[in-house]
C-alpha cells in the first residue's frame, strides 16, 4: 500500500495575545494509505481543524513532520503538494469566486494554466461527478447548501487530486444536503478509489469511513474502524462526541432489562438483532 | 403573549418585475408560554416566517398579532418598537452579528437601546455569562478571541439581555459540535420553562421538534400545511415524506421494529427513552405469549 500522508510525532501550540500559550496538538501521528476514507472527529477545540490546517501546510508543527506524497511538508514544495490536494471548507457561501458554476469551477484550471480545451471537458467531468452537470450556467448563489458544496467539491476534483480534505463540509448543510454532499463523496471514493480525509461531527459520514480518528485536547485518543471505535460509547461521551442512534438506544434497552448481543450501530443491525434474540428462536 | 397568524400572505418585492410570493394563506396561532417548532424543506417558507414574528417583515397580506398588536401590510415602522421589545430572535450564525470590543459591551448593547441604565445592564451581562456556563473572565475578552461555541453563546447572550417574552430561534445549533448542541439545546428548554417564554423553534431536526416542542408547524412551499402536536404530525410518515420530510429516528426505528412484530406499539415514541420502555414492553409480552 502506498502512503499518501503521515504525521510522525507532530505538536503545535498557539499563542494567544495576551501570552498564555495552548497546545492544540500534542505528540499526534498516524497515517493515511492510499484510498482510504478517513474521518477525524472531536468536540469543538479538541485539535481538528489545526490538523487540517497542517496538512495543507498552513500551519507547520513546532516538532514533528507531516509529509504529503512522502515529502516533508515545508516553506518550498508547498506550493506543489497543495496543487494535488482538494479541499472544501465549511461554509458554503465563503468559497465560490466564479459568477457561474461553470466559471468557479474551471477557476483553478485557469490559475494553473491548463489549455482550454482540457478545461472544458474537465468542467463536465468533474460536475458530472457530483452529479451537478445540469447546472453549468447557474448562479451559485441561487444554488441550495448541499449544491454549492457539491460544486465546491467538483471545483477541487477538477485539478485531479490526490487527496481530498473535508474541513466540516457537511455541518453547514440542512439534513437533505448533508445526505447529497456523503452520496457523491462515497460514490466517488467506490469509484476512482480517491483518498478521503474528512473533520466531521456527522456520524453518518463516521459509519461510512474505513477508519476514525477520534481527538481529544489535542491528543489522539483512539484510532480503528468505526464499529471498533464506538465500542467504547462512555469514553466518547465524556469527550462530548455523540454515538450513533442504535448505539444509544441499545444502551436504553439494556437499561430497561433487553438483552441484546454485541455492538451495532445500524438500525437495521439493531433490529435484526432484537429479531434473532427474541423471535427467531 | 399569544401570536396568531390570519391568511397571511407575502411577496418579496413586491409591485416589481422581481416580485416572488414566499408566503401563501398561512394560518396558525401559538399561545402564550407553548413551545413551538417549524419545520419544512429548504425554501418552504421557514425563514420567511419568521421574520413576520416580530415586524421585520410585514406580510403584504393578511394579519400577524402579537399580543394586542396587529401587523398588516399598512402598519406604521414605528408601531413596531413595542413588539421589538419583547420578541428576540436568535438568528442563525449569531455570532456574524457579534461587534463590539468586549463581550460585556456587546451584552449590553441590546437592553442599553431599550433605554436600560448601564450598570443594570452590565449586571444583566454578568448573569447572563454564567447562565450560559462561559467563564467569568470573558467578559472583558473581545468576543473575537473566542472559539465558535463560546462566541455563539455571547451571541445568544445578547438576544436573552432585554428579557424578551418571546423567543424565536432559527437553527440555533448548527454548526455546533454535538455536546455544543444538546447543552444550547437544554439551555433553551430551561429557559423556556423557568422564564415561561413563548418559544418557537425553527429546526431541520425533527428529533428536536419531536422531543421539545407542543406544537408543530409544518410548512411547504410558502404554506401551512399541517398544525399539530408532535404526536399527530410524526404520524402520518407518508404524509410528511411529500413535504420531503422524514420522521424523528425514534418514531423511524418504532415502524421497523413494528413491522418485525406486526403490531403496533402503541404510542408514538417521542424520543430514545420512550421507544426503549415500548419495545422492552412489548418483547415481555411476547415472551409470555
């Protein structure tokens, strides 16, 4: 397996104005395999979003190193590295620069120099990706959440990434653009095997990645598949993350006297279980 | 304060090339001291609404009363201060709207407007700063060197300073991570029954819709489509499913595990708690059977 990218004993510390310093990230290492999914979770100032500004080189870490593609990250390849990294941030209305969706997308092909005539076909491709093809010559503005992150999203695939970075890209987004924006980054990983990172609190966007990342004061505090990392449904609850829906409410059944066999954190896990334990006898 | 809504009708710009109906014979009323929520798609009208609860927008047709006072298109600005006083809005992303240069004076920039002497006011701020669990010495921090959590609480802060009787809060958790939400979540409830605010919730969640509300208003495309209790509205799945709504998870996951049994459960379950006594319930019986 091909590493994509690595944080090898990586700290960062902030320091405020008036002196008092905190660390936001504390001895944290792990890495990213080629085409995996990737889900990054913790409570608001566990640490998240410096990771991510590290990885796009916005920050560099005091000790430690992040490399990207097997380099280190630093002051010169910057530049290189981030060209073969997309990332789309949380708020929809912050990243459109373009007055069509077409324009916006071809927005970094044009900043790069690509010829036009690959621009072009480019656009399509990358619009038809996110299932936005039909929307060429659309304002962004008059476009809903979930259609302007989707073409935030076709805007970075459109410089064929390598990686692609979601800083929070849901949490904006009402429930209906939330489930757009996880279809086509989980139709897109199925289908070109593209490495995923994403921050999230969206624990449907957790279940659905290969594996979680779960922070906490700047330390990482637990790493596995999501079925390994919600085992341990009290010690994410005490860090204020959330469990799934099945996940709770297995534990209220068992409260209430309802035995129920292993961990599940589907609905439909959760009811086949209760109908194999009790029915199907 | 009771709040009622008669045909009430709007059109964004109206009387121009641009003019585009929002609004369509919206008919409701919320009493003094209920919990409501409104919930619909995007573009169902939500928002439009609610900036018809407290005179930002005043309907191009029909009547909105507030208390006594009744809003219609002719209604003066100036008619309008009293019904200022009394309904807060919690805006979505608050925080965009923080300015001042410490969290104090952006408190007590509200209730100082409302001709509030200062020091009650900077009184007010403090109590407000530990009602919404923020550490004492924000206040004398800009609220720009604040994390998004805190600086949505100051926000929130500002809006509860000049006591409204009303409280309108539109989407107050987004954002938020989900210890952030559930804390804004209870904050709310708690005031709502403790201060005996008129609360109206507007919310893509209809787990919080199911699990706080009264009463649920459910709006699409400009109109009122449904008033009900929770009970009633998160019934009829399919009903709701035109209005491309979904169910709460609970009452979801009490439909599956009614279709394994083949029985009904009985009462709706509003939340978590519920649906586990019903099932635990129901899985006893059979056993006995």
């Amino acid at each position: 397996m091909k590493e994509i990218l690595s944080l090898d004993h990586v700290s960062y510390t902030y320091e405020s104005e008036d002196g008092e310093s905190r660390k936001a990230i504390d001895d944290v290492s792990f890495t990213v395999w080629d085409g995996e999914w990737i889900a990054i979770v913790g409570h608001n100032g566990s640490g998240k979003s410096t990771l991510a500004k590290m990885m796009i080189g916005l920050l560099f870490p005091e000790e430690g190193s992040v490399n990207v593609f097997l380099e280190k990250l630093d002051a010169e390849n910057i530049w290189d590295i981030r060209s073969r990294i997309g990332i789309v941030f949380q708020n929809p209305d912050n990243q459109f620069v373009g007055s069509t969706v077409q324009d916006d997308v071809a927005f970094a092909l044009e900043n790069n120099g690509v010829p036009f005539e690959q621009m072009v076909p480019r656009v399509h491709e990358s619009l038809a990706q996110v299932n936005m093809a039909g929307f060429l010559d659309h304002e962004p503005h008059h476009l809903s959440g979930g259609q302007k992150q989707r073409v935030a999203i076709a805007g970075a695939l459109a410089m064929q990434p390598k990686l692609l970075i979601l800083d929070e890209a849901t949490s904006m987004l009402d429930p209906q653009g939330r489930d757009e924006v996880i279809k086509v980054v989980d139709d897109l990983k199925r289908t070109t095997g593209l490495t995923v990172i994403s921050i999230t609190h969206d624990l449907e966007e957790v279940l659905l990645a290969d594996k979680v990342i779960v922070m906490n004061d700047g330390k990482l505090m637990l790493t596995g598949k999501p079925e390994e990392i919600f085992a341990h449904g009290e010690e994410l609850e005490a860090i204020g993350l959330d469990l799934p829906f099945a996940s709770r409410l297995s534990r209220y059944l068992r409260q209430a006297g309802v035995e129920i066999q292993g961990e599940h954190t589907t609905e439909e896990e959760l009811v086949n279980e209760l109908w194999t334990s009790h029915f199907n006898k | 304060m009771d709040i009622s809504l008669q045909q009430v009708g709007y059109s964004y710009a109206k009387g121009t090339p641009f003019e585009k109906r929002a609004l369509f014979e919206v008919n409701a009323s919320i009493e003094s001291g209920s919990y409501t929520a409104v919930i619909g798609h995007t573009g169902s009208g939500k928002s439009t609404l609610l900036l018809h609860l407290n005179g930002l927008l005043k309907p191009t047709e029909g009547v909105v009363r507030i208390g006594n006072v009744s809003i219609t298109a002719d209604t003066k600005a100036k008619e309008l201060k009293e019904i200022r006083r009394n309904v807060g809005i919690v805006f979505q992303f608050p925080e965009h709207q923080l300015f001042e240069e410490t969290v104090e004076k952006d408190i007590m920039f509200g209730p100082m407007n409302f001709g509030v002497p200062a020091e009650e006011a900077r009184q007010r701020a403090h109590e407000l700063i530990k009602l919404l669990g923020l550490p004492e010495d924000v206040a004398q921090k800009s609220p720009f060197d604040l994390s998004g959590g805190q600086m949505r609480r100051v926000a929130i802060a500002g809006v509860l300073a000049f006591k409204p009787s009303i409280l309108i809060l539109d989407e107050p958790t987004a954002g938020l991570d989900p210890r952030g939400r559930k804390e804004i979540m209870e904050l709310f409830n708690k005031l709502h029954k403790e201060e005996g605010l008129t609360t109206i919730l507007v919310t893509h969640s209809m787990e919080d819709a199911a699990m706080y509300a009264d009463q649920v208003l459910v709006m699409h495309e400009g109109r009122s489509v449904i008033v009900g209790t929770p009970e009633e509205v998160f019934a009829d799945a399919e009903r709701l499913k035109s209005f491309r709504l979904g169910l709460p998870r609970s009452v979801a996951f009490q439909r599956d595990f009614e279709k394994l049994i083949g029985r009904p459960l009985g009462r709706l379950a509003l939340t978590e708690g519920q649906l586990a006594s019903s099932i635990a319930a129901a899985l006893k019986e059979e056993g006995e059977r």
